[in-house]
C-alpha cells in the first residue's frame, strides 16, 4: 500500500504570525519521532511570510489519523482559529512516480 503525502498550509494573521511559527516549530521534532512518520517537513511560503507549508508523508493513514490525536498538538489546535487569517488547507496527494 502506498504511503499517505498531505500538504497543510495555514495562514496567519499579521499580529500573531510569530507566536503562530512558534507553535507551528514546536511540532517538527516530535512529529519526525511518531510511528510512521517518513518525513515532516515545515516551511514558509517564499512570497508570503504569513503563510507556512508542512509536507508530511506517513506510512498510513492510520498513522497520519494517530498523528493527529497526538498531545502535542494540543497547544496549535487550541489556539488555531485565534491565530489564523482563513481555516487550515489540507492536501491530499497520491504518489505517481513511486519512491525510487
């Protein structure tokens, strides 16, 4: 079964784009160590300060579904709808050119 890739990006508002960097930077360590994480990748938009770009691909779905349960994340999750300018945008994607 191929692995799962998404690509969130979120958006913050002006006034809180460094506290939301913050919390955003504080996922990547503990993410990368999750079961069947492959790669967690985080980035900020090269035209858009504002808006940040994680690239994640996961073994499953079901470790991506677990990822998303993860304690650590509480900190974001509580706080997301405060520190964003417009709601969360997930892409799903799904591999063509296989792995190797």
């Amino acid at each position: 079964m191929p692995h799962v890739t998404i690509i969130g990006t979120v958006t913050a508002k002006p006034e809180t784009r460094e506290e939301l960097q913050k919390l955003l930077s504080a996922q990547v360590a503990p993410t990368r160590l999750e079961p069947g994480c492959i790669n967690y990748d985080f980035h900020v938009d090269a035209d858009d300060p504002y808006m940040f770009v994680f690239y994640e691909n996961w073994r499953s779905q079901a470790d991506l579904d677990a990822h998303m349960k993860m304690p650590h994340l509480l900190p974001l999750v509580s706080e997301i709808d405060r520190l964003l300018s417009r709601p969360v945008e997930i892409r799903h994607l799904r591999m063509l050119s296989g792995t190797e």
